[in-house]
C-alpha cells in the first residue's frame, strides 16, 4: 500500500478522547490509511524515534540505515567516535548516498553528479565546483540534512523536531525500568548481531501494546509453551505482578511476578552479580523476583525479558530481545527484532542467551508466530469499512487505585494483567494525533488512563 | 559456518565426479523429502535427519560489494537441533499452533542440484536452488520465498539422511509475516 496524504482528522479520533477515559478505542485506528499519514505528520516527525545500539556502530565510520517513518536515516559513528544521524538524501537532487544496511564510511559519494559528504555529514566535494558554481554554493549550507541524536544505556533515538524536549525528559523516569533491560551489568547489553527484518501486514500499533505488558494474550496466544511444559508460572498465577505507565507519556511496562521463584532466577550468576552492581536498591526491590518483563518506549520500540529453553520442562534462561515496530505504511510493519545480550558475559552464555532467543522469536520463532498470525489477522479485520464505528473493549482497570508504596516512578498497579497502561498508551499516541504541527504537544491534555472510585463511590 | 559472500564460493569447476547413480539417488530423496513436507508429514519427515542434524537459517544482510560478509556470521532466523525441530513439530501437533491452523499451503520446489563429495565417507554436500510458494487462507497474496540449500546427505541403512542444512533466503528483509513453515 502506498502512504497517503492526511486528509484531516478522522471523526472517530475526535470522538476517541470522550470514549478513551471509558474504556473504548476505536477499531479502526488499528489500520486506517488516514490515521497512517496523520501518524507520520503529528507523531513520528515529533516523538523520539530509535534508530539504533550503539554496539551496532562500534567503530569509527560504522554505520546502519535505519528509518523514521518513509525517512531512510543514516545513524555512523564519526572519527572522534561521536554519533550522528544523517537524512540518506543528497542535498543536490535527493539521492540516495547510502545503499546498504550496514558498513563502515569515511565519506558518502552520491551515484548522480558525485556530491561527497563525510560520514560527519559536511559537504567536502563538489564536481566542477570552480567551474560550475563559481562563488555562488556555499558548502557549509549543503551538508546532509541532521537528524537530532541523544542516547540513553546504548541506545540511540533521534527526532525530525530540532525543538524536541531533551531524550532524559521525554522518558520522563521510565529509565528507571528500561535499565532492567539494559544494564545487566557494567559494560551494559549489545547486539548479539544484525536484526532480523520483515514485513508484515499489521498496524505497528497493536505490537506496540502488545509488548507495552500484554499479560492477558500469554495463556491464550502462547498456550502451546503451558501446554509442553516450557513455563516456570502456570495459568493460574501468570497473571500477578506490576503493571505500570508514566503518565502522559505513553511508555508502560508490565513485570509478571511467580510465587516462590528465587531472587533473579534464570539469570546467568554473572548477570546477577552484574545486576547489584549496576541497579538501584529501589530497581532490585522491583526486579528481583520478576519472572519476565515486557515494555513500550512510545511509540515503537519495545523490550522483553523472559525465561525459555531450548527443550521442555528445563530450567529456563532469561533472554532479552529488543523490538522496533516501523510504520512502513497504512497497515504494514517492518520489524527489526535484536537480541541483547550482557556485554561482559562470556561467550558461551551469549551464545546460549541468543540460540533460546531465536526459538522464541523472530519471524520463524515459536512465539512470533502465532503474535503476528493474530496480529495480521487482526488488522485485516480492522481495516473494514464497519471499524469506525465500532468500539473495542479496553475497560481493564478502569477503576483501580495505583499502589502507594511502590518504589518506582509512575502509577503502578497489581497484578501485572490489565489494559491502564494501554490506556495511557493511547491516551498519549491521541493527544498528539489532535495536535496539529506547529503546536506544542501538551502532555497534561492526555486523557485519564484511570479513574478510581472514591470512598463515597463517586468516580 | 562461517559468514560468507555467496556469489564468490562457486564450486570449483571440474569437481571430483561423483557417481551418476550417487546422484540420481540424491535427487530422488530430496523430491521425496520435499513432498513429505508440502503434505505436512511432519514426523516422517523429522525422520529423514541425522540425530546429531543441525538446521540453519542465517540472517541476510544487504552490504557493499566489498564487504566481507552478507550472510551474517551470528544471526540466525534458525538455529536448530534435531531436538528443538522435534519441539517445533510437537507445538504444531497441540491445538494451539495458531500460526498453522488452519494449515499454511506450501510446494517446495528445487532445481539446479550440485553434488560434491562431503568431508567424511559416505557423506555428500549437495547444494541447490529453494523456491517455497506459501499459500495461506483465502487470501489472494501469497509468499514466494526463494534461496538455495547446502545440505550434508549421510548414506545410512535406512537410506538417505539429512545431516545437516543450511538455508540462505535471498531477502534481507523478508516479505513474509511469519516462517511457520518449514524452509
């Protein structure tokens, strides 16, 4: 499908911020042409986009092509090893100057009339410049068009919006559990190697929320895993746990928790060594006996850490795989899927860490699978010409009270299985949606993902 | 395996011939193979490997010409055992296998078959071009996949069986919304 031009805003996003609070979404924004170009209009030219590990550029001029919507981004390491993320376009007649996903570059040398720019994205050499420009080009003025790029733990986003709040601000606190994820010890994670890439006809959207604690979808989706005897938890405790959003900003995590498990269980004793060393006490209090944890950096990238094996009824090993959901157009995803491992673990357990990974994920992977058969499916459905006026169910948790004592920020709540944080999620994704470009994005306008009920039973 | 550039490890020319009868053999397996797969016999066909088998799908990578790889050294779509082949085979057995029920449509074809002798007595690597047809539901799209094998065939009582394969898709990025079929 080819991407579209927005046409306005669609009747049923201005009616989606009533209904949202009440626990109802729209089916149709799951696959709609119109919400596709609006998303690349008010959501990606604004948000924080990941474009990559920093591991996966180590060298000076390394490079990957990455995307944010139908931009193609070069994100390289420079000589001085800083990173900088490019606009894969030349300046002269928009060519595209970088050709494959990976490699390393002193210097990009456009195919068309040969514009060269250097991996810092300087101009530095033009054909006949004396001849044919004469005084008049400025090659200071006609470098490769900057991306924005600020990193946290090793990962590297950029924005297209120069007047973005700063990357530390825009995860507002969730850092606090992304380093669950990523810092499994001193040296931090990296790529185990290059990500598995494929297209599928499904809104990025619903994998989003998927890995933003999607507990309930575990036992029905992933039933095959009970059933052969792969899971530590069983169906009826899969459900406890934290879920937990930061408030107006979309990122959600859910953390299952299974009764009796040891402290960090599943962990190589490196990483657990690794983990106190690294981790606040406040972090270990709320890791230490989670079984696995899956979260959403709005809007499309996602972490999961969980335990599998590579035959049944094994004590299983806690993976972690990295997700971007890229938009490639109205209902079509691209997925990237990594696999990070502990940086200063051995080899042979980042090995064994990547060979569990890759039974479970990845489009051949014993989970994926089923997700994206669930998730085509789904959007199909969601495209038909009823789904605009037709509300799905997000009612879970409408009414409960965050925990108070909880030792990390945002709202938490108990168990791990409800839709808050998908709520939210949405909440945050609609509030840029009705912000036309040009205007700030006003978080405090995201609407209420909960309201409990008070003593009085008045909501 | 090493990661390599695949246009540049052609077979030598004028390989050690190997037996026309050796090779028609071969051939007669693999088609049969591929039949016992597109028909879903899923345990017959588990039976067709070596128990010490690995089945490999290495991760594609669009790279410059002079690059030292674009068959990823490390990342695998697959990496199996004939034990973790076993599990994937198990889990379409249980009535929960989703991405397979209803049952994807597929046909195997092969062509253009080399056999070179193996490194060990009684073994041949036999590489050959995979073209894989999906069908799925009513859907009018379908999935084309093409690649090409290199297998290790091993001589045994029970005839012919597969000791190891690789698969390397031509696609860096892959058109497809999942591999819940067998490559």
């Amino acid at each position: 499908m080819q991407p579209t031009n927005a046409t306005g805003v669609p009747d049923f996003l201005e009616r989606m911020r009533e209904t949202l609070p009440e626990g109802r979404v729209p089916a149709k924004i799951f696959n709609d042409p119109n919400v596709y170009a609006l998303e690349r209009e008010r959501v990606f030219s604004r948000a924080w986009a990941f474009l990559a590990h920093e591991s996966e550029i180590p060298h000076p001029g390394d490079y990957v092509l990455r995307w944010i919507t139908d931009n193609s981004v070069i994100v390289i390491r420079d000589e001085h090893g800083q990173i900088h993320a490019h606009l894969n376009r030349c300046t002269h007649r928009g060519n595209q100057v970088c050709k494959a996903e990976m490699g390393n570059a002193s210097h990009f040398r456009c195919s068309y009339h040969g514009w060269t720019f250097k991996n810092t994205g300087e101009l530095m050499g033009v054909p006949y410049y004396r001849e044919v420009y004469k005084e008049s080009l400025n090659r200071s003025e006609w470098g490769l068009r900057a991306v924005r790029v600020e990193t946290y733990a090793g990962l590297v986003f950029g924005t297209l919006d120069p007047d973005a709040e700063t990357l530390q601000e825009y995860l507002g606190g969730f850092q606090f559990y992304l380093d669950f994820f990523l810092k499994p010890g001193p040296g931090g994670t990296e790529v185990y190697g290059p990500p598995e890439r494929w297209i599928a006809d499904a809104d990025w959207k619903i994998c989003a929320e998927n890995f933003g604690g999607d507990g309930y979808h575990t036992p029905v989706t992933h039933q095959f895993g009970f059933h052969l005897g792969f899971y530590p938890s069983s169906g009826t405790t899969h459900f406890m746990g934290y879920a937990v959003h930061m408030p107006g900003r979309g990122h959600t995590i859910g953390i299952g928790h299974t009764p009796g498990l040891p402290p960090f269980s599943g962990f190589p004793q490196e990483v657990v060594d690794g983990m106190h060393a690294t981790l606040s006490p406040e972090q270990i209090a709320v890791f230490k006996d989670a079984r696995m944890a899956v979260g959403t950096v709005f809007p499309n990238l996602s972490f999961l850490t969980q335990p599998f094996s590579l035959t049944p009824k094994q004590t299983g090993v806690k993976f972690c795989t990295m997700r971007l959901w890229h938009p490639r157009g109205p209902g079509q995803i691209e997925m990237f899927s990594w696999c990070l491992v502990p940086k200063d673990a051995p080899q042979s357990v980042k090995d064994e860490l990547y060979r569990v990974y890759n039974l479970a994920f990845g489009p051949a992977g014993t989970f994926e699978q089923d997700d994206f058969e669930n998730w085509t499916n789904l959007s199909r459905q969601n495209g038909g010409s009823t789904a605009a006026d037709f509300d799905l169910a997000y009612f879970q948790g409408l009414d409960w009270e965050p925990l108070q004592d909880f030792p990390g920020p945002g709202h938490a709540f108990t168990p791990y299985v409800t839709e808050i944080g998908f709520r939210n999620l949405w909440g945050t994704w609609l509030n840029y949606m009705l912000t036309p470009v040009g205007q700030q994005v006003d978080r405090s306008r995201v609407p209420p993902a909960f309201h409990p009920v008070d003593a009085k039973g008045q909501p | 395996m090493e990661g390599s550039r695949q246009p540049g490890t052609p077979p030598a020319v004028g390989h050690t011939y190997v037996p026309i009868p050796i090779r028609m053999s071969i051939e007669d397996f693999l088609y049969y193979e591929a039949g016992v797969l597109d028909d879903q016999a899923y345990e017959a066909w588990l039976e067709l490997f070596t128990e010490d088998m690995r089945y490999e799908v290495p991760v594609r990578v669009t790279r410059e010409r002079n690059a030292e790889w674009d068959v990823s050294p490390t990342a695998r779509i697959i990496h199996d055992s004939k034990d973790m082949l076993r599990v994937r085979i198990s889990r379409l057995k249980t009535e929960y296998a989703w991405a397979e029920d209803p049952p994807s449509r597929t046909r195997h074809f092969l062509s253009n078959v080399q056999v070179l002798p193996g490194e060990n007595d009684g073994e041949y690597q036999v590489r050959y071009n995979l073209l894989i047809y999906r069908s799925r539901g009513e859907l009018p799209r379908y999935d084309l996949l093409s690649g090409k094998r290199r297998d290790v065939l091993r001589e045994t009582p029970d005839g012919w069986r597969i000791a190891s394969r690789e698969v390397i898709l031509d696609q860096s990025v892959l058109a497809v919304h999942n591999l819940s079929f067998f490559l």
